[in-house]
C-alpha cells in the first residue's frame, strides 16, 4: 500500500451508472463536495457491452479516475431468470471499462464487488480474506463469478501495470433510486412496494419470500458514497476493501421495520417454497474503521427516506 494523493476538485472524473442506485449517490456526494467536471452517460447514449464504443468514449472524454457503478444487478428471481445475461453483461461491461482506462492513462479506478460473491457459508463477520474459500450462493452464481473476475482484473493491472486501481466490497445497499420492481428487485425496496400496496389496497396480508430467518446487514447508499470518496482519497491497495455498517438484523425483523415505517398493521406471511439466500451475509469491517471511516445512517432513517422517496418518485411508475 502506497501514499495515494486526495481527489483534486478539478479532476474530470467518469461515474459510469451515474443514473443508477450507486452512481446517483456518487453524483450527488462529489458535485455537493465541489466536483464539477463530472461525466456520466446514460446507457442508451453509450453501451457498456460493447467494447469499440467504450474505447472511443474515453478516447474523446478522457476521463482522470473512473468509478466502476455500472452493472446488471437485481434480487434473486432476477438471477434466476437471467443467469446468462448476468454473467455475459457483467463481465463485458467491467473487462471494456478496465481495458479502455489502461489504455487511456486514467489515474485512479473504482471497481465494485459485493457481499454477494464472497462463499456462501464463510464465517461470520466476513473478512476479505474468504474470497475464493468455498462454494458460492447458487442463486447468483452468475453475478458472483462475473464480479469475482472484475477483482482478478484489478489484482492484475496493479501487478501488471503498476496502478493504483481499488476495489471495494459493500454489503446490501438501499436508498433513492432502487429498483422496487417486485420481479426484478432486491428484497428491502420490493418489501418497500409491497407493503405500501397493501395500505393503499385495505390488504390484511402481505406474503414475503423465505423464511424471514436469514441475517442481512444494510447500509444507505449514501453512506457508501461517502465511503468511497474516503477510499479515493486515502486508499491504495491490491486487498478489497469492504464497506458496511458492522450490524445485522434477520429480514423477518426488517420487514417488521418496513411494516411499520409504511403504517401495515396486517398479517406478515412467509412463503418458504421460494428461496432464503445465503444464511448471513455480515461484513468484518474492521480495516475500513481503522482507516477512520464509519457510517452514520441509522437503518429506521435510512427507511423512512427512500420510502419517503418511493412515494414521490416510485409510485408514478407503472406497476
């Protein structure tokens, strides 16, 4: 690990999926920090997959640091419905985005991993060192392996070419701009929609997938945002980092959160024909508070928010 220098104000810097749950809290953290030279491109005006396209884009933009936030990501019936996609989409977004910042002399890179591909019965909390130590999740296998070759990625340029390129590990994300899609989504913005459909409907019951027994630590997308200009700042190491709050909670306790945050006052069943996941997904973030960095976001605020963003933004999109 090496001295790295704090992020200038007037670097141009690329938050690929700027439009999305990550990249939008990026966007907003640096542009409130005094960032104005940030680029960002929606996907129908620059397609990640495809490789010429990603190479002319920074050839005309040439971006200074790059940060890593574009990805096909969803919840477990989106995985299982699209393995292929996940894999095929991950791996050409990430390889294009790397290739063109080598090729192009960006100086400072972000790639994102994710709980999600660290094996599924590591021990709890998570360190950084379990990669690689055993069996993945079944139900995103696909994503896992993808995001795991964006890690041997990185681990390569920096052997290869001597860059101080990072990538960070965040555990479950939530905020303004999820996905509250009930097919595609993950658990906590579609508990989110679905609870708040049954107030508006006079529904006396509100089926979940699983058992409600299986751990999940949560963090706000803002407070991850706020991680990463830490990261970028100070950070430089061929290690992953992981990023999260240190605390769990069972996802029966949080949708009884939920429940309560929406004003649901009916039954909460379980439907354990569907799938719980991984048992626990906790990280060790030990080496991140060493740094002097830890979120700040309270789980019952952090709720109250993106619900309070859900009904002014999510509800006016078709259901």
């Amino acid at each position: 690990m090496t001295d790295v220098a704090p992020l200038s104000r007037n670097a141009r810097i690329y938050i690929a999926g700027h439009r999305g749950l990550v990249g939008s809290a990026l966007w907003r953290r640096l542009s409130d920090r005094g960032f104005e030279n940030l680029v960002g491109r929606p996907s129908a005006e620059l397609d990640l997959r495809d490789a010429r396209a990603t190479a002319e884009f920074f050839d005309r933009t040439r971006p200074q640091v790059v940060i890593a936030a574009a990805a096909l990501v969803g919840g477990i019936a989106a995985n299982a419905a699209r393995p292929t996609e996940f894999i095929s989409d991950n791996v050409r977004i990430q390889v294009n985005l790397l290739d063109s910042a080598v090729s192009w002399g960006v100086e400072r890179f972000l790639f994102f991993g994710s709980s999600c591909i660290y094996p599924k019965f590591a021990d709890q909390p998570i360190r950084e060192d379990s990669l690689l130590t055993g069996q993945l999740e079944e139900s995103n296998q696909s994503y896992a392996v993808a995001k795991l070759a964006g890690v041997a990625h990185v681990q390569a340029i920096r052997r290869q070419h001597r860059l101080p390129y990072i990538t960070v590990m965040p555990t479950n994300l939530y905020g303004p701009g999820d996905n509250f899609d009930l097919e595609s989504g993950h658990f906590l913005p579609t508990m989110i929609r679905r609870f708040h459909q049954a107030v508006r409907d006079g529904a006396s019951e509100v089926t979940c997938w699983g058992t409600g027994r299986p751990r999940r630590e949560l963090m706000h997308v803002d407070d991850l945002a706020e991680a990463c200009h830490f990261l970028l700042d100070c950070y430089d190491d061929y290690r992953p980092i992981n990023v999260g709050i240190g605390r769990d909670m069972t996802i029966g306790e949080v949708a009884d959160l939920v429940a309560a945050t929406v004003g649901y006052r009916g039954k909460i069943l379980w439907d354990p024909s569907k799938p719980d996941g991984t048992p626990q997904k906790l990280l060790d973030v030990h080496r991140l508070a060493d740094l002097g960095w830890s979120a700040k976001i309270p789980l019952e605020e952090g709720i109250r928010t993106t619900y309070e963003w859900y009904r002014e933004h999510g509800e006016a999109r078709p259901e």
